[in-house]
C-alpha cells in the first residue's frame, strides 16, 4: 500500500514523538557512502555534477543520456529519481496535468556552547495549534503563525558531531511547498529561523541567545535551486501516483520520492528495490541479464 505522502511531514512528528527516531551515527553522509560502496561493488559507477539534459530513445529502444557538461552515454534501461514531470520532459514527451506535491519542510540547523544531557535525540515541542496548523499547510498553501517544531539533538548521542563543550541541533517544520505558496524566501527565510529559535529557547534553553555560535536555514527554495525538486519539496507527491509512470516506455521507471513511491528513506530503497527487479527481468527476457 502506497504511503499518503502529504502526511508525511506530519508523519515524521508522530515517529519522533512515539519512537523517538534516530540518525545516522556520523551523520548521514555515512549512510550514502555506504550506499554507494554497495553500488560500486556490484559493478555501479556514480558520476557527481552532471546533469541530464536529455534522454532519448533510439529505434531499438536504447536510452541515450545527455548531460550538461557535455557527457552522453547509452543505456538499456534507465531509473529516474527525478519525478514524472522532469523525466517527461527530459524524454520531450508531453507532461501529464501536474500533480499535486506533498509539503514543504523548514529546517534550522544551530550550534551552542555547552552540553544538554536532558534533551533527547530527537524530539516534538508541540504546539496548542498542532492539527489546524498541519491542515493550514496541507490544504491551504498557508504559513501559519505557530507549528509545531521537530527538534533532533544528534550530538546527544554522537557527540564527535559537535566540538568539545559544544552541541548541534536541528529543529524542522511544516511549511506550504513552492506551488501552493510562491512565498518570498529570501525574507521568510530569516523571520521563521528567529521564531524556531525563540521558540525553542522560551521552552527548552531560555539563555539560548546567548549561547548561540551559529545558525543557518533551509527553505523550499533552497531545495528547489540546489537538488532540483520539484515545488521544493523532498517528499514527493501529495498522494500515491499510481498512472505517475503511464505513457513512459517500459525500460524507463521512476524511482524516489517523487515517483510518488513514498517519502521518507526507507520507501525510496524499497521503491529502488522493485525498480532494479523490474529492470533486471527486463533484461534477463531480452537474453542480457
Ligand atoms: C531536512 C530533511 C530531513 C529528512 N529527514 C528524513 C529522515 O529522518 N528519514 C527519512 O527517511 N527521510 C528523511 N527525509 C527525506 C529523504 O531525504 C528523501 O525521501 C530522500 O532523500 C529522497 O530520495 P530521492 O533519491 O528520491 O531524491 P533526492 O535525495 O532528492 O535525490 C535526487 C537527486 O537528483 C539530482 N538531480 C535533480 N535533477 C537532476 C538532473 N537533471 N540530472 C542529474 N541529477 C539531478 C538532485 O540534485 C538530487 O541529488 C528528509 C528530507 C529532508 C529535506
């Protein structure tokens, strides 16, 4: 059954409040330099800054790639990550009518001096507003005055993250994504990363003003204009997309949040999963596998 994306900022707030919920030990680099070493082993090669500008398809059927920097290659099968709008248009076939993305999440990452034993991993500082706010985000492309506030502390568990006598944080929220709010960033940006803090300085650190050694934020903008995604969003589609892959050839899937596929790691891997099986009995039928 198909994860109903548009929960899943909400979703990520009930994980951290029932289960706590965890990282990556060394942080999450460590986990996509496993991944990648995984891949490597089993004949893979990851190719960094190169992005595809073009995907064609050959009267036989095979995928030609094309990327900025001037690179091509052939293929028999291709797995986008990049949703079925950008995967349409990259292979000049008409878009389906845009789908509704999932919202968007704001992220404050900060850096204190001293130590917080008392604060979990990971946590929730719920506000009074909880559920109007999800729904203000959710159904209404609104920012709303109050939201609650995902809070994780890595350094509490892991604490080489952090210098010594020093402790990183990084709370996240809720906020509408690019297509339902086309919010002037640049400006909300800095007002939503001082309201988090002040936030969570009144209820957790009240002299976390004082402590503070530095701070920076990611919004909906930054996802789009660094990663690409669409409506700056990272967790895909509002709903599943089950017609998200109809129309493209057969030796073309989506993978990843934006296939509609889910929106959180774990269903991206078992979407990938389901993609490499369909792709190897692909080629295992056409006597290349
Ligand atoms: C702040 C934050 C916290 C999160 N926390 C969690 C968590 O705790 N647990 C969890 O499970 N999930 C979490 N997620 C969600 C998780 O990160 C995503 O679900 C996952 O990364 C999606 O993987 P993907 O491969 O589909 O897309 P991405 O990881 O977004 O990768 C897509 C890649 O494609 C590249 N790209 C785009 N266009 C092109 C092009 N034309 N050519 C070449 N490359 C291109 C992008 O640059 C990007 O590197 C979080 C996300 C965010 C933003």
């Amino acid at each position: 059954m198909g994860l109903l994306t548009d929960a899943a900022p909400a979703r990520a707030q009930q994980i951290a409040a029932l289960t706590g919920g965890w990282g990556v030990r060394g942080g999450t680099d460590r986990l996509i330099a496993a991944l990648v070493r995984h891949y490597e082993r089993v004949g893979g090669r990851l190719l960094l800054r190169h992005t595809v500008t073009a995907l064609s398809r050959d009267p036989a059927g095979t995928c030609q790639i094309a990327c900025s920097n001037g690179f091509s290659m052939k293929a028999a099968s291709v797995a986008s990550s990049l949703g079925a709008d950008n995967t349409r248009a990259l292979l000049s076939t008409p878009r389906n009518s845009r789908r509704q993305l999932a919202p968007a999440i704001f992220t404050v990452h900060f850096a204190l001096r001293g130590s917080w034993p008392g604060i979990g991993h990971h946590g929730l500082l719920m506000c009074d507003e909880h559920h109007a706010s999800v729904r203000a985000v959710r159904d209404k492309g609104i920012l709303p005055a109050r939201s609650s506030i995902v809070l994780s502390h890595p350094s509490a568990v892991d604490p080489a993250l952090a210098p010594v006598g020093h402790a990183v944080f990084r709370a996240a929220t809720i906020v509408p994504n690019l297509r339902q709010a086309p919010l002037d960033w640049a400006a909300v940006g800095p007002q939503l990363e001082r309201a988090i803090l002040a936030e969570t300085g009144q209820r957790l650190i009240p002299d976390l003003a004082d402590r503070l050694v530095m701070a920076f934020h990611t919004t909906p903008a930054d996802w789009a204009n660094r990663l690409a995604l669409p409506g700056g969003t990272p967790f895909g589609l509002r709903e599943p997309a089950r017609a998200a892959a109809r129309g493209l050839p057969d030796n073309v899937v989506l993978i990843g949040a934006q296939a509609g596929a889910g929106a959180a790691i774990p269903d991206v891997l078992a979407g990938a999963e389901r993609a490499a099986g369909r792709l190897l009995g692909q080629l295992r039928s056409a006597g290349k596998g």
